[in-house]
C-alpha cells in the first residue's frame, strides 16, 4: 500500500521545512552534517544487509543522490530565505514530468489509461490545474529568475531520480536501506564539494537534540517516500500526495500569525488537485 508511506513523508517534509526557520543554520551547512550523520546512523544496519549486484540499481540511487542533495538544498535555503510554504512549490511540475514520463518505461499503465481515457483525463486536468495554481502563489515573492531557475531544476531532477529508481529496485527492505544509504552518502559528498566550490566553511560538528530529531525524521522520510516511488502505479503519485505540503504549511504559517502573503485559497486548489489524483489512482 504506497499512501501510507506517501502521506507519512507528507509530514515529514512538512516538519522538516519549518524546522529550519527556527534553527536558521546555512543551507549547505545542515545538509553536510545532516547527511553525515545519517550515513553514520544507517552504517549500523549494513552488516544485516544484502547488497544488490545490478549496476543500474547503484547509478539509480547516485542520481537519487544527486537529486537529494539539489531538493535539500533547495528546500532549506528557501525555508530559510521565503517563507516554509514556498520551499515545496516545484513540486507540481515534477509531477507532470514524472507521470507522463514514466508512460514511456511501462507500457501496461499507458494501456490502462487508454482502456479508462476519462479518469487518465481527470488526472492530467488534476495535474495542470495544479500547476496554474502554482503560478497563481508565484506572487507571492518569488522573482522571475529565482522562480523558474529552483523550479525547473528541482522539478527535473525529482523526475528522472524517481523513474530510475522505480525502473530497478524492488520493494525488498533490503534494498530500500541500501537505496537510502547510498542517497545520503552520495549528498555528503556532494555537498562537501560543493562548500568547497562556494568557499563556504563546513564549521563545527553541530550536536544536540534539534539535529538528532530532524536526522532520524530525514532518515524515515527517505525510506517512505521511496517505499512509496516503487509501490505507487506511477512514481509521480508520491509527489501528488506531497502536494498537501504548501496547503498544511499555509495553515501553520496562519495559525501562528507569520507574516505571508494570502494564498491559502490556492493552496487549498493544489490540495484538492492531490486528492483528486490520489483516489483516481486506485
């Protein structure tokens, strides 16, 4: 069943975008220790692990790395700079260009939308209107340069991460395990070498509660959400359910008196988007 662990990661994305308001530690910074620290916690289980011997499953989880690392970033840097509720807004893209996508690698399902050609239709119109959504909170204070260059990038990166998992790791927790701790060495080290490109300083090893919360949350959401990529008809549903994220957010930002701009009407559009699509799924 792929929407408990999806709606599980819904939460925890929420949980993890406000935490860094409060913590206000550099972008790069957290997801360096972050990821180390993570890498560290999953090496404990490596010994009961049995590793897979195909090649593609290990380029899968670099690309999934590599993807992680760009979303992290992304999400804590615009947490930090914007409001929480923005950092999730790339989202609806990497929806469409991960459904229709994922068509190409599994005929069987684009039979099945054909063999249903109203609820395929009712989906995609879900998906759009989701992204018209999107550009209707565009006013919100993104610029056009900042808009478009997190968007596309992280929209792009999202897709092709989850198709490429999808289309070589099986549901074993094995290599579920296996997938999150390669994902989160491959973002150690590529947000290392990143700093080292910004001249950024890496600074001292934060340790305290705050870090150790938002570590074991990060190392559960990535089992979830990709227990839920390999589970899910079509990876893209996962990111149908997160579009819940800006809505939730949204309240948060409101029951707390933050100061944003109005878009919870638009938030509630893109929620009623990912439930259309989450019940059409089935």
């Amino acid at each position: 069943m792929w929407l408990i662990p999806a709606v599980l990661c819904l939460l925890f994305s929420c949980f993890m975008t406000v935490w860094n308001q409060h913590v206000r530690m550099a972008a790069l910074q957290l997801n360096l220790w972050r990821c180390l620290y993570i890498s560290v916690l999953f090496s404990f289980v490596l010994p009961f692990i049995d590793f897979p011997h195909d090649l593609g499953f290990y380029m899968s989880a670099v690309v999934a790395g590599l993807a992680s690392m760009t979303v992290s970033t992304s999400l804590f840097y615009t947490s930090r700079e914007h409001s929480a509720h923005i950092a999730s807004l790339f989202m609806p893209l990497a929806m469409i260009f991960t459904f229709v996508a994922w068509l190409f690698f599994d005929p069987d399902l684009l039979r099945a939308y054909a063999a249903t050609p109203f609820k395929a239709m009712l989906i995609l119109v879900a998906m759009i209107t989701a992204n018209v959504a999107v550009i209707k909170m565009r006013h919100i204070r993104f610029t056009h340069t900042s808009f478009l260059g997190l968007v596309l990038l992280n929209a792009g990166m999202i897709a092709a991460s989850q198709i490429m998992v999808k289309g070589s790791t099986s549901s074993s927790l094995d290599m579920v395990l296996a997938l999150s701790f390669i994902i989160f060495i491959v973002q150690t080290i590529t947000t290392w070498f990143w700093m080292i490109i910004r001249k950024e300083p890496v600074g001292k090893a934060p340790l305290n509660r705050n870090i150790a919360v938002l570590c074991v949350v990060s190392a559960v959401s990535c089992v979830c959400s990709w227990y839920a990529v390999i589970l899910a008809p079509n990876p893209s549903y996962l990111t149908a359910v997160l579009l819940g994220a800006p809505f939730i957010l949204t309240l948060y930002h409101r029951y707390y008196k933050h100061d944003i701009s109005d878009s919870l009407k638009a938030g509630a559009v893109i929620t009623l988007c990912s439930l259309v699509i989450v019940v059409l799924s089935f």
